[in-house]
C-alpha cells in the first residue's frame, strides 16, 4: 500500500484539459464583454422544455457548476417569461406544449428573442407526421438562433450564444429587425 501512495505522489493524475480551459477562457471573456454591451451586464434567459427528453436541460444545467459558471459572466436562468431577455426552447414542441411556448414568448418584455436548442426544435425527420407533435415552425416565431446538437456541450452553448449575441450585433448595425 506504501508503494501505491508514494507512486501516486510521485505521478498525479491530471484532470485538466489545459487547451480547452484556455480557450474556454477566451469564450467567456468575449462573451462577457458582449452581454456588458447589448444587455447592461445580464442577460436573462428563460429555458422552455417543449416534449424534450432533458438531455439539453442537463447541459444547461451544467452551465451553473463551478468551471463554467455562467452567472459570473452576467447570465442567469429565470423562471418568468417576464424576466427574460431570451426563449432557449429544448424539445420538438408537443400539441400540449405548443400554447405554454407561445405564451412565455408573449409575455417575453420586447425586443424578445427565440433560440433554439438541439437538434429537436428543428428536427423535420422522425416526429413529422406524428399527431402530437406541432415543431416550432407552427409557433409563426421567427427562430433568431439555433444551437445545434444532441445534446449540445455546454462548450457548443456558450458558443451558440456568442453567436447569437454577434448576430444580435449585426442585426442591430444593419436595422434588421
């Protein structure tokens, strides 16, 4: 046992992953200089789940733990509609779902914004012709963002929203909306 000790010692197990954690690093801090300048510091986003099976929930969830924590940058994940900034919807948006959808984006202060997350919002394959699914097109929302996945890393979510916010950026500069 001496020798498993001094061994283990001697040699550390690194965890790290020092490429990702720089350039995870150069993600927040141009996704914090962002949300300073078109959200005054926060964005709140509130996470609608449409018929998904959670697995985009978890991801987000994980957005709040220690080595990505996002409420550091300025990012925190309301329960109202009324509080937010950003629809993240998840999930293929079922026929019972489809009214709670269109109501939290109702309620949304405006400008509002619908982004959508994995591959499910937008999925036109399996549950197409099912009876009880609508999909977000028949929500008559414009989409102003997609992240993609299934499910997406919270690495590809934080850089779905720096997309965003450079769309955002962009589309003010040319007075799109």
């Amino acid at each position: 046992m001496i020798k498993f000790w001094k061994k283990r010692l001697e040699n550390p197990i690194s965890t790290k992953h020092l490429e990702l954690d720089s350039k995870l690093a150069d993600l927040k801090k141009e996704l914090k200089n962002k949300i300073n300048k078109k959200f005054a510091g926060s964005l709140a986003i509130r996470m609608v789940s449409a018929g998904s099976c959670n697995a985009c929930e978890a991801e987000c969830n994980a957005l709040s733990n220690p080595y990505y924590d996002l409420d550091r940058l300025g990012i925190h994940f309301v329960a109202s509609p009324r509080h937010a900034d950003v629809i993240l919807l998840s999930g293929v948006v079922s026929v019972n779902m489809y009214h709670h959808v269109l109501d939290a984006y109702l309620q949304t202060p405006k400008p509002s914004y619908l982004i959508t997350l994995g591959d499910c919002p937008v999925l036109e394959g399996v549950f197409q012709k099912n009876f009880a699914i609508k999909g977000a097109k028949s929500l008559n929302i414009k989409i102003f963002h997609h992240i993609k996945g299934c499910p997406p890393e919270p690495k590809n979510i934080i850089e779905g929203l720096l997309e965003f916010l450079s769309k955002l950026e962009d589309s003010h500069s040319h007075n799109i909306l």
